[in-house]
C-alpha cells in the first residue's frame, strides 16, 4: 500500500517549482535503496511524464496567447487539413486526374489548360515563362487531342510523387514544428523564463570548462593522441539563443508556403476547385526547406552539433525551481546529458571525435544491462544503438554532480525540507534533493518498456543506472545488500583521473 507524502513547506513560494511539488508523489513504502525510480515515481503517479503534466497550464497559456497570431490561422494549412487524404491515392495521380478533367472539359479554354501545366512547371520544375528543360517542358501536352494519354503523360512527368496520407502527415508534422518554435520564441519575447534561457547558457559554459579539464586528464584521450581534438569539439558546442534568428527562419518558412498558395489560387481563378492543387505547388516549390526547432515548447533537448536546444519548460524550471540543487540535478543532468553528445561515441566507429575508449564504452553498457537485468518492467536491453544516449545520461550526470559538490561544499547534508510520512517527519537534504530531481524530470507513471528502434533506454532503468554515482549510496546510506548497491557494476570514469589508459 502507499504512503502518501506531505510537504512541510518552510514558506511560500509565488513561482511555481516543480520539483518542490514534485515531493508529493513519493512513495515511502518503497526503500530508495531498493528502487530509486520506482520510490521517487511510483506506477499509476502519472500518465505521461511527471514534467509534462506538471507544466499543460503553462503550455495552455502559452498557446493561447497566439491563437490570433498569423501562423496559427493559414489558409495553406487549413486545406492541408480538410483535404481528404485517405480518399485520394498517389499526388501525381491526383494532379493527372485534374488535368484529365480540364482536358476533356469542354468549356476550359486552351490557354486555360496550359496555364495549368505552367503551374506544374513553376512549383515543381522551378521554370519561368519558356525557360523550361527536357521533361519539365509540359505546354505540348495541352495540345495533344488524346486526353487520356496526355495524362498519363503527365502522372510519370512529375517527379514528386508520395501517398497523399504520407505527404500529409509530414507535412502536418513540418507545420508544427514551425509553429512549435514560433510559439517558443513568443513566449520568451513576451517574458516567460528569459532569466531560465541565461542560467541554462551559464550551466552549459560551466559544464564545458569542468569537461575540458577532464579531457585534459584522460589518458586514453592522451595516449592515442586525442586530447585536443575533443576539446576542439567541446568547444564549438554552444547554447543557441538566437530568437530572432529562429523567428524569421520559421516565419519566412511558413510565409512562402502561403504566398505560393494564395498565389496559385489567384492566377487559377477557380479557387474553390484548385485548393488542393495549389496545396500541392505550395508544398513541392518549399519541399526542401525545413523549419528551425530551435525554441519549443513540448519536453525534449536537442544537440545538432554544435547547438544545443531546449525546451521552454527547462528555461522555466532553471528560473523558477527554487534551490540549486533541484535545478543541477533536473536542468543541469539534461544540460550535461545534451553537451555530453558530442563526445560519447560507439568507439567502433567514431563520428565527431577521432578516437573513443572501447573500456569506457563497454563499462557504460554493462551498467545498463546489469540494471536492466534488476528494474526490467516490461521489456530492456543494452544494444548497440543506445551507447551514445547511454553514455550521455551517465557523463550528464557527473558534470552535473561535479558542480553541485562545487556550489554545496561543506552543504551538502543540509536539509531541504521535511517530508511527513504518518506520525513521522524526514529530512530532504540538498545531496538527496539532486538524486530526487533527476528521478522527477524523468518520472512516467507508467510501466516502462524498451521501445523497438528507440536509442534511449527505459526511464527507469536510464534513472537507476546512472544514480550509481558515488553520491547515491552515501546519500541515502544505502547498505552493501540493497538492491541498488547491489545492481551497481563498476563505476564507469568517462573523463578525467581514473579513466582507462588505452594506450597505443
């Protein structure tokens, strides 16, 4: 049975801390010693993630606010969205149909027709009035007498061809996206969590300057000549908080498509009958541009090396989470575990840096397996493809703990809060509260399965691997028997002394 947990708050707060009111769901029937994760977040606590639900009413509020604004209310979209995409089949069968029946139309004039094929040459083929090439020199076909052929023609002439389910949906997700961002962008010009942008920036260069320095100790690194390439490589890793920058790609994104489209709709002059043609010029003439996923508001980070990426909820986490601690342990593990990226490689095949310690590689993996092999829930492994994002939890948290023992020295045992649990209270130190806000920003109610494909492993086994830190077992005095201490395999030293030699 549960039992629930009470806050003995020390005093109000006006902003809202998540991590703070994340203590709520603990569940003190479960030992942290014996399953962190599952104590910290226990099934049935939440749906989706713990952050996610935590934050709807400010990603409520957040869209709210540009509900009037010009790229929540495009024409383009709104045709990409009535358009029946299950009922049609491939584009360029929809596009040769269209001209079939133009075709044999009798009241559609000639130059009607090949204005219609000019279209196709302007949005598909980028030609210009007779400036056209071999097989994107359409105007022949409205001359031909033969309809049906001439139509065909034109189905194997266009070379964009996709399922109109398929070029929906992609291009539903590619609307998104440009409006994730614009949205993102708004709300921190409207105020929301600048203060949270800049304390995750200063995270990100104090992490860079701690790794550097274990780059500097490594002797694998040292050994096979590798030292300064990976420096070179943490060093060109930045926080990208360019906002205008993002807002004009994203507008001038979303902007050409719908000038495309009411064009087209204005020189067809039968709007209502060429929407979803002119849908489909807009579409092909940007089909290479892609939106920038700079600034979101949905849970998630990105490194696209050399920028990294953050969530709006993490720039509010890092402004309003109220005690340091909370906020290394939460927004300073993603912050380390993004940055971490760009080093963590498959030492097999190393893409960004030059060498990579197969010792370090296999000491990470087998962590995982071993806690696989403890907490699995529903299904878990330890595969090839989850090295990088394996190794990027695990170096994620050290930098992350390094600059707590920097901020907290001496402090690290200081109580936090008291939690009740019945007729007793317990202390919440800083040390624990680090460990907690790992758990909370990663914290799904849900029994946690390995997803077919999926880098990342299982939440609760990404938790309790990589608080086999040092730190966990004394700060929760956990004992040589519990089960925690037992899945601990070996502590994997990525950077810095006690790393593996590797030498040549």
């Amino acid at each position: 049975m549960k039992i629930l947990t009470f806050i003995s708050l020390i005093s109000a707060v006006a902003a809202f801390d998540v991590i703070r009111e994340a203590f709520r769901k603990v569940d003190d029937s479960k030992d942290p010693c014996d399953n962190f994760y599952r104590h910290a977040c226990p099934i049935g606590s939440d749906r989706d993630l713990l952050i996610e639900t935590a934050y709807a009413d400010l990603f409520f509020r957040i869209k709210a606010k540009s509900v009037d604004a010009i790229w929540n209310n495009l024409e383009i979209e709104k045709t990409l969205m009535r358009t029946p995409s299950r009922e049609l089949t491939s584009t360029n069968n929809f596009i040769g149909e269209l001209f079939l029946a133009q075709c044999e139309d009798t009241h559609v004039k000639h130059e009607e027709l090949l204005h219609f094929l000019k279209q196709i040459e302007h949005y598909v083929f980028k030609f210009d009035g007779s400036n056209c090439e071999y097989e994107g020199c359409l105007s022949a076909l409205a001359s031909d007498h033969n309809c049906t052929r001439a139509s065909e023609k034109l189905k194997t002439t266009v070379v964009i061809d996709f399922l109109f389910l398929n070029l929906s949906e992609f291009w539903e997700k590619k609307f998104r996206i440009a409006k994730y961002g614009l949205d993102g962008v708004n709300a921190l010009l409207d105020g929301e969590s600048k203060q949270g942008v800049s304390k995750v920036n200063h995270l990100i260069e104090r992490m860079q300057k701690k790794l550097i320095s274990w780059v500097n100790e490594t002797e694998w690194a040292i050994n096979n000549g590798a030292d300064e390439a990976i420096i070179e490589e943490t060093l060109q890793v930045h926080h990208y908080d360019n906002y205008a920058d993002s807002m004009r790609k994203n507008l001038q994104f979303l902007m050409k498509l719908e000038q495309d489209y009411l064009k087209c709709l204005r020189d067809t002059k039968r709007e209502h009958d060429f929407e979803t043609f002119c849908m489909l010029m807009s579409i092909f003439a940007s089909f290479e541009n892609e939106p920038d996923l700079t600034f979101f508001t949905f849970y998630n980070a990105f490194n696209a090396h050399p920028k990294l990426s953050f969530s709006q909820l993490f720039y509010d986490m890092a402004e309003n989470v109220g005690e340091s601690a909370g906020v290394l342990g939460s927004v300073g593990f993603i912050a380390g575990h993004e940055l971490s990226h760009t080093l963590i490689e498959n030492a097999n095949a190393p893409q960004l840096i030059p060498y990579f310690s197969n010792e370090s590689m296999q000491c990470i993996q087998n962590q995982y397996q071993k806690t696989c092999d403890h907490f699995v829930e529903e299904s878990c492994g330890s595969a090839d493809n989850q090295i990088d994002e394996n190794g990027s939890d695990m170096l994620g948290l050290q930098l992350a703990y390094s600059l707590f023992e920097e901020e907290y020295q001496g402090r690290m045992d200081e109580e936090y809060i008291r939690i009740q649990n019945l007729e007793e209270y317990r202390s919440i130190t800083m040390e624990q509260l680090f460990f907690y806000s790992t758990a909370f920003v990663a914290c799904s109610g849900r029994s946690q399965k390995q997803r077919l494909g999926d880098g990342h492993s299982p939440w609760n086994v990404r938790v309790n691997a990589i608080v086999q830190h040092p730190g966990f077992k004394k700060a929760f005095n956990c004992p040589a028997n519990s089960t925690m201490v037992e899945s601990f395999d070996d502590q994997c030293i990525i950077f810095g002394k006690g790393a593996p030699e590797m030498r040549r």
